[in-house]
C-alpha cells in the first residue's frame, strides 16, 4: 500500500518555543511514528532569510531545529529531515509557480498585508514567500501539512497553485494538499496571552536552560485576584498552557483547584514549570547532547538532504516534461 505524505517546515529564525510544539512538531512526530506517512520535515533556511541576514543566527536556529526535534522523538529512520536549502529543487520549481501566480493574488496574503499595514519594507522574498511555500508542499506530493492555524492560509495558496500548475499546462499532476491542524492546539497563547510567537518575545522556549525557562513562566501575565478569589479556568493565560500538557484527569484536576478559589498564581506557575521541567525529563539531555555536537547534526541533515533530493529530482523531472523545459 503507498502511504501518504506529510511535509511541514519550520522557519531557522529563531528559538524554538511550546507553540511551535504544540501546534506542529508533536504532531509531526507521532504521525511518522504511526508508520501510515511518508514524511518530509524540514527547516524553512530560505524562508528564513526573508527576515534574517546573520549567518551565526541561522546556523545556530537550524541546529536548534534539529536538535529539538530529536529530543522530541523524531526518527531519523521514518523520515526525511533536511534543510530546504539542501534541495535546491524548492527554488527551482516556486521559479515555475512564479508564472502561474498573480501579484494581486500575492497581495493578499496575510504577512503581506501585516508588513504593509506596519510600513515596513517588504522584500521580494517576503512577498514571493507563498509561492516558495507551495514548492515545499506540493514537491512531495503532500496529503497533508500539518501547522498551526496561522499557517491555514499558506496552505490554501498552495492547494491554489496546484490547482493553477495543473490548468496551465493541461496536467492532472499535482496533489492538492490539506492542511492538517488540531482544534485545541491551533494557537497556542504566550506569556502575554497572545500567539505564542518567536517575533513577539512571549515565548517559553522547549530547551532553553532552566533559569530562562522559570523567567518566562513567572513572567506569564496575570490579574489582580487575590489568592483566595475563584478563577475562570478559561480565561486564565497559566491554566491555558498547562491544560496542554494534561491528560483528560489531570486536566479537570487544575480546572477544579481554579474554579474552587484558594489557588495562588505563585503555586498555579510552580505547578506549571514543574510540569515542564518533568516534560523536558530525557529530553533535555538528548538535546544538549545534539547541539553540542554539530558534525552529527550535519550528518543527520545529509542523510535527510539525500532521501528528499530523490523525491524532488523525480518531480523536477516530471515538469520538466510538462512544461517543455526537458528539450
Ligand atoms: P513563529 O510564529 O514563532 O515564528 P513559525 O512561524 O516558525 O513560528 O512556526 C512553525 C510552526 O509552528 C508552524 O506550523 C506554526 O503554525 C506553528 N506555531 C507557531 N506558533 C504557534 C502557536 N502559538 N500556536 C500554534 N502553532 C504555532
Ligand atoms: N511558513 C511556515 C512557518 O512560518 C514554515 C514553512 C515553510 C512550512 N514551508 C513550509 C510549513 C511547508 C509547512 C509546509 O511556520
């Protein structure tokens, strides 16, 4: 039986943090590890250099990228884990979907307009980031991409640019792909009570030391209760990121020491940090061990490279025909 394909990326531009967890990566790694996908995960390092020009700071965010999801369980085994920029088919074949897109079209994606609306300068790069997104996908034939909800729309664009590929050239080639995105994880808050979000600085990162990862949960904002005072469980930032961590007993557990008042934010944190420190047991270890070890990640990314370029060397090959560029 042929199995079904699963790409996702994440951008090298940055820390990683429980929302990107939460919202992909955990998703990523159980679905390799139920044997029903082919998988294709990758780091965005093209992606990246939209908002990034520092080769420390790349370098440094795309080890962390492999790093964490080694200690998150990812199985080099099941699946293709590679740098974007080692496939340079991505490139070549968003070249290709850059002739069946429009620039109103392109216009109306959302970081776009966000850039637009804050004045900022958008580059070509940024602008054309939809497209490149579409090539990663639609490379490998995705089924499904699993992301968190503010990725919804790149996917769309993608499953739009098959659609367009296929009627330009009179083919029925392209997947159309899903995005593959879980109701109660899909935004995950940050310490502020917004998305969690490497750009906004509210972040609990996954492997940071412990000292930082206890500044970011006893920076998590909070109201003027007093101890004593009920809380609304659903309207609480700490129990809001703790909830994701639980289990269906555990979880109507802290909704009751909320609910029934008595339950000081102090001890609400420390039970949060506690269950992230137990969470990060093993897997702490297993990363520092990577990130200390660049020759093996590069290693890893070389092998993952390897098992992509096959898949990608067969598209290209196929649209090359296709589009009469094989002559
Ligand atoms: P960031 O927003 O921090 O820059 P990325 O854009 O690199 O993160 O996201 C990588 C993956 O993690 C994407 O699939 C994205 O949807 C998901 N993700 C990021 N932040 C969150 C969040 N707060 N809640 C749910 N998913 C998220
Ligand atoms: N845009 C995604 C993000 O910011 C990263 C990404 C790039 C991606 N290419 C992808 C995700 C392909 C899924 C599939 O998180």
């Amino acid at each position: 039986m042929t199995k079904k394909v699963l790409v996702s990326g994440i951008q090298a531009s940055g820390r990683l943090h429980f929302g990107n967890y939460f919202g992909a990566m955990k998703q990523n790694v159980a679905l390799t590890e139920s044997g029903e996908y082919e998988s294709f995960v990758f780091i965005a390092d093209y992606h990246a250099l939209t908002t990034l020009k520092d080769r420390d700071s790349l370098s440094k965010a795309t080890s962390e990228i492999v790093a964490s999801y080694m200690a998150c369980g990812l199985d080099t085994k099941k699946v293709a884990l590679f740098k974007q920029s080692d496939v340079p088919q991505h490139t070549e074949l968003a070249t290709i979907f850059n002739n069946v897109v429009t620039v109103p079209y392109l216009m109306r994606a959302h970081a776009f307009k966000d850039h637009e609306a804050k004045n900022k300068e958008v580059n070509v790069g940024l602008f054309d980031y939809p497209v490149l997104m579409a090539a990663d996908i639609l490379m490998y034939q995705a089924d499904i991409v699993p992301v968190g909800s503010d990725q919804k729309q790149h996917v769309e664009y993608a499953r739009d640019i098959a659609g367009f590929y296929n009627r330009a050239w009179g083919v029925d080639y392209f997947k159309l792909p899903k995005e593959y995105i879980l109701k109660d994880v899909a935004t995950v808050p940050g310490i502020d009570g917004q998305k969690m979000s490497k750009s906004k600085g509210n972040v609990i990162p996954l492997f940071e030391d412990e000292e930082e990862l206890k500044k970011a949960v006893m920076g998590i904002v909070t109201d003027s209760s007093t101890p004593d005072d009920k809380k609304n469980p659903d309207e609480n930032i700490i129990y809001n990121i703790h909830k994701l961590f639980l289990d269906d007993s555990q979880n109507s557990e802290l909704r009751n020491k909320f609910e029934n008042g008595g339950y000081s934010y102090k001890e609400a944190k420390d039970d949060l940090l506690k269950t992230i420190i137990d969470w990060r047991k093993g897997k702490k270890d297993i990363y520092d061990g990577l990130i200390n070890n660049p020759e093996k990640i590069k290693e890893i990314l070389k092998e993952g490279g390897e098992k992509a370029k096959k898949k990608a060397t067969e598209t290209m090959h196929d649209v090359r025909l296709q589009t009469g560029l094989d002559f």
